[in-house]
C-alpha cells in the first residue's frame, strides 16, 4: 500500500471549515471501525480454526478506514447535517 500525503487544500472542500471536514472524516472513520467490529465479533463463535484465520486474513488486506473516509469525502460520497441547523428547528416547532 503507497502512502501519500494529501493536500491540505483539499480539506476545504465544499467551501467548509478545515475542522468540520476532518470531524466529518473521523466521525465517518469511527462508524467504518464500528461496522469492522461488529461482523468480527458476530463471527467470534466459530469453532473451526481454519475459518478464524480466513477471517484474520481478510482484516490484513482491508484498506484503512480513515483514507476510505477521506475519499468519501472528496468524492462528496457522505451525507450530514450541522447540530446548529437541528437546534434551529426544534427551537421554531
């Protein structure tokens, strides 16, 4: 796997804040781990040895869920909303 920096203009996409878009990233990061773990942990009662290292063979060769996160951003791939936009309807109800 070929490591790369990516520019830090790119954080500004969609015209945001640096901060928001690397929150977004790592809030998106930690969902794609949470996912990662459940399927792990639903398959922690196998038995059969050779079906444990298959699994363990398959976590080496996923690709790390920060740089997944990353692209969904830069390919405009997520979906979110500001908790201000939330706080401001629930304050006109």
């Amino acid at each position: 796997m070929k490591i790369k920096a990516v520019p830090l203009d790119k954080f500004f996409k969609n015209k945001e804040s640096i901060y928001k878009n690397i929150m977004i990233v790592s809030k998106r990061a930690r969902q794609i781990i949470s996912s990662r773990y459940e399927k792990i942990a639903a398959l922690s009662n196998i038995e059969d040895s050779d079906d444990i290292v298959e699994i363990q063979e398959q976590d080496l060769d996923q690709e790390k869920s920060i740089s997944i996160a990353m692209d969904e951003l830069l390919n405009n791939e997520l979906e979110y909303r500001d908790i201000d936009d939330e706080t401001k309807d629930d304050e006109t109800d």
